[in-house]
C-alpha cells in the first residue's frame, strides 16, 4: 500500500499575497461621455474574475464592454458599465458600494460567493433543491405542501431550460419564523415533496429532491442554479445554432460587427468557436450569442465551475439587438497544461451553449 504524503500548507499562507496587494477599485466617470469604467487591478486568482462580474451582476448594471487580463499572477480588469436606463454611474453610495464590493471579497469570503441564501437570511435556515422535469402547476403544488406541512417560503429562486427545472426555496417554520432543527420533520418534508416531484415525472426521468443547510464555502445562488442544471445534465440536449463558425471575425469581438451582421442577419442563435493558438499555447473561445440579461456573469460563471482560467478576454455589446456579441476567451485548464481543442469541443461546449442559453435577450448585466 502506497502512502502519500502532502505538504501542510497554512490556510494563512494561501491569502497573504492578497494582504499585500489587496483590490484596488478606480471608478472613471471623466474618459467617456456615454458610461462608467470601473478599473481593477487585483492579485490573481481562480475564481476572482467570478467574483467582480457577480459584484457588478448584482447590481444589476449594464456590461457593455470589458477587457480582461491575468497574466503573471497579476489582474487587470475594466469594465464598461451603466444602469439600467444606460446613464453613467454618478450615485456616491453606489460607487462606493462597488469600491468596498470588490475590495472587501477576498476579505469578506474565503471562497467564491460563500453562502447560497440570499442577504438577511438566517445561516440555518434550510434550503430546498430541486431539479426535474418542467411540468404545469409543480411549483404550486410543492408551496401548498409546505404550507399544510406548517412551513413558510422566505425566498425562492427558479430557473427552467427546454423542459428541465431547477429551482432553490428557503423555508423556516411558519409558527414562529425559525429555522426548522427537527431531523424528523425535515424527513417527513422532503419525502413529502419527493413525492410530489415523481408525480409530475415519468418512469426513469431525472429528477432530485434534498433539503440543504449551506455551510460556509458554499455558493453563490444563481451561481448554485448553474451548478443544479449541470449536474442535471440539461446540456445533452443542446445543441449550436446553425451555421459556420468561419462567420466569427475578429472585428465582432471588439464591438465593430460589420462582417457579421452582413453575413448572419437572419440568425439570432448561439455559435461557439474554439481554437488553438499555437504561439501562445492558449486555446482561444469564442462565443456569439444574442445579447441578454447576465451573459457575461452566465458564460463566466460556465468557465470558473468547468475549472478553466481565462487569462485574457474582449467583450463588446452594441444596441439591444447585439447581433455581434462576442465573448473572446484565452483559457487554459486549471492545472496549468493546455487543454487540448478536440477533448473541450466534445466534452465542455453543449454546457457552456446551455449557460448561455437559460436567460432572456436584453444587454450584459
């Protein structure tokens, strides 16, 4: 029997680099007329591009640029951003909240988005994931048996994909607002619903039912959904959207469109593209989809949980149509080798079509 011996590496060690060189956040009302650059220049490390986009995503700001670069152990990220009715950001609260966001992360958590619930929510309160078919009257039907069973919703958050669903309910005791403790009872309930998903099912179809106290570490709850329809599995039936990816240029990554729009004007769907770039080792993808809500913090999100770091990236979004958005990725696997195209175009692309795929038209957010 072989025995293996690891180095102890203190947890201390691991963030000090971070202590040293902690995020430095520059808001940049003054370059542009039109929108906001907020400037980073951070440390590195696997996870932290995740970290500003969900910063920035929760704020449900407007991403209509950025370019992104890592190398050496060293980020520096700008983003082009505006609110929603596409003003630049001049609220002192809000770009003060953006500043202490980003530059409290790293401090704050010791991992991507530590807690699953949702701000103000109870640390025990317990959380209900479920994944299955997307069936008329399901989600009814699983509140009013939470409710007969004396339970209130605090909060829930549901996404559905082709006919797949994936939703997170945060329950407590409708008595008295606690949490509920009793292993019992949180038996009796997810048997409950165990049998109300199965009734919504036919025979052999997927579905997972389990109530959850997330610990700390745990994610982020859109980025916990993603994390649900993966292992779900609803990517195997997604496919790219037709045509050839020789109808990417390079003009389209860096926001001018020309070529596309004259060569692909009827078609709105997803195209992905991935390459070998054989003087930087790098495998290059590129991603064209139409423009909507949370794209960039979806396809981030996709990369960072298929463990690949992107070292270098050009994101353009022009009009609401955004006919020629790119996402222009460098990425290698986490182990530092470079990931071979023909292993990524089969095994990793319906996934990342499928991210891409969950959300409504409308700009990067």
């Amino acid at each position: 029997m072989d025995i293996t011996y690891r180095p102890y590496i203190d947890p201390d060690f691991e963030v000090l680099i971070e202590r040293i060189h902690p995020p430095r956040v520059c808001i940049d009302n003054d370059t542009y007329r039109d929108c906001t650059l907020v400037k980073v220049d951070s440390a590195n490390k696997h996870g932290m591009l995740l970290e500003i986009v969900q910063v920035l995503t929760d704020l449900e700001l407007v991403i209509s640029k950025s370019y992104i670069s890592s190398d050496g152990g060293w980020l520096m990220d700008v983003f082009h951003v505006t609110d929603q009715q596409m003003n630049k950001i001049t609220d002192e609260s809000l770009i003060q909240y953006i500043q202490e966001g980003i530059c409290v992360i790293r401090r704050a958590r010791p991992s991507i988005g530590e807690e699953t619930r949702p701000t103000l929510m109870s640390i025990e309160n317990k959380a209900l994931e479920m994944t299955g078919m997307d069936r008329p009257g399901l989600m009814s039907e699983m509140s009013a048996v939470l409710a007969e069973l004396g339970c209130r919703v605090s909060a829930a958050m549901a996404w559905t994909h082709k006919s797949r669903a994936a939703c997170i309910i945060y329950v407590e005791d409708a008595s008295n607002g606690e949490p509920i403790r009793d292993p019992c009872r949180v038996a009796q309930l997810q048997a409950q619903l165990e049998n109300v998903v199965e009734a919504h099912h036919y025979d052999n179809e997927r579905r997972s039912v389990r109530f959850t106290a997330p610990a700390p570490g745990e994610t982020h709850t859109e980025r916990r959904l993603h994390q649900l329809m993966a292992a779900d599995g609803d990517y195997k039936t997604c496919c790219s959207c037709c045509g050839s990816d020789d109808d990417i240029d390079d003009d389209d990554v860096y926001g001018q469109g020309r070529h596309y729009k004259a060569k692909k004007k009827e078609c709105y769907g997803t195209h992905v593209k991935i390459e070998k770039c054989k003087e930087t080792g790098y495998s290059i993808l590129t991603v064209r989809s139409r423009d909507r809500p949370k794209l960039l913090f979806d396809t981030v999100c996709t990369l960072t949980d298929m463990q690949y770091i992107v070292f270098h990236a050009a994101i353009s979004s022009k009009e609401s149509i955004a006919i020629q958005v790119k996402i222009h990725h460098n990425i290698y696997a986490d182990s530092g080798s470079a990931f071979f195209v023909s292993n990524l175009k089969f095994l990793k692309i319906p996934g990342i079509l499928c991210e891409a795929q969950k959300w409504t038209p409308f700009g990067f957010r």
